[in-house]
C-alpha cells in the first residue's frame, strides 16, 4: 500500500476522526438512555425492597452480548465495557 501524502494523511484523518465524533455522540445518547431505564429499574427495585445488584443477570446479558460480538474488540474488552456500565447502572440505582 503507498503511502499517502501529508494533504491525503490529513483529510482521511479529519474524516475518520468526524465518524468517531458522530458515534461518540450517539453513544452518548444510548447511555444516557440506558442510565433512565436503569433508574427505573432501580426505583421498581427499591419498591419492592429488592437488591440492586444482580450478578446473575450481569452474567447472562454478558454472555448473551458476547455470543453476537464479531469484533473486532476482544472479550475481554467489551467484558470491560460492560463492567463499567454494570457498576454505573448500581451506582445510579442506589
């Protein structure tokens, strides 16, 4: 593969970089989504004197997430994305 010019390196760069900015912005969106439905969850939780962790459904929506991950983040990567939004979703169930 040639190398690209500097003028080339910079408008396939600015242009990639404005993709990234555009997800970001839509993922934004779907976790602050995701934080509502998770007060609500906590609220249902707290009536009915209920435990904000659970362990077992953190499992089984990992897994389930897993199963249909094509990459290319690894395992262990979404793992990780996943454990911080589980602890996020407790932390504004509480």
């Amino acid at each position: 593969m040639e190398k690209l010019t500097e003028d080339e390196f910079a408008t396939e760069l600015a242009r990639l970089r404005l993709d990234i900015d555009l997800l970001d912005g839509q993922l934004l969106a779907l976790l602050n989504e995701r934080a509502k439905v998770s007060l609500a969850v906590g609220r249902l939780k707290k009536r009915q004197g209920q435990a904000v962790a659970d362990p077992e459904r953190e499992r089984r929506l990992l897994e389930a997430l897993l199963a249909k991950n094509s990459g290319p983040l690894s395992v262990r990567q979404v793992e990780s994305i996943y454990q911080v939004l589980f602890a996020v979703s407790k932390e504004l169930q509480v």
